[in-house]
C-alpha cells in the first residue's frame, strides 16, 4: 500500500476527487499548489461542481490544457476524467 504513496504513477492510479478532496489531497496533485487548491475548495463550498466544463468555468486559472493536464494526473471531476466519453458526446452534440 506504500507503494501507491511513491513514484510518478501515485497520483494517476488514485484519483482525486475536486468535489470532496482536501486541500493536502488537492496540493498533492502535480501542477495544483496552495492557490489553486484554495480556489477549487472556495468554488465547490458555493455548489459541487458538476463536470469539467462547470469546473473551468467557476475555477479561475484553469482551462482545457491545464485540466487535460490536472486529469492526467489523477485528478476526476464528478468522478470523471476530463475528456471522458460523456464529455465527448456533448461535445459532440455541439
């Protein structure tokens, strides 16, 4: 169970949540620092954030590459990846 702890591949196998992360668990994400952990904890305590485009949206510094980038490295929004398959159909439908 350490292992998941260590090496470049921990953050990517356990995915962090921006709805119910700490703030810890949020800095723990390679490319989200104090700032931008304090921002997402600030916009999801006005309303749970509902997918990634919400997320962009109501989280100041963040927009598609640095999400794809965040995504990459664990981090899930209403427990998806960004680029999932139901953002695809949206866009899609676009």
């Amino acid at each position: 169970m350490a292992a998941c702890l260590s090496g470049p591949a921990g953050a990517a196998d356990a995915a962090v949540e921006a709805n119910r992360a700490s703030e810890a668990q949020l800095d723990g994400v390679r490319g989200i620092g104090p700032g931008l952990s304090s921002r997402i904890i600030a916009a999801r305590q006005q309303a749970p954030f509902r997918d990634w485009d919400d997320f962009i949206a109501r989280v100041s510094g963040v927009g598609r590459p640095r999400a794809a980038r965040l995504s990459a490295e664990g981090l899930t929004v209403a427990d998806q990846p960004y680029g999932s398959p139901a953002k695809a159909a949206s866009s899609a439908a676009h």
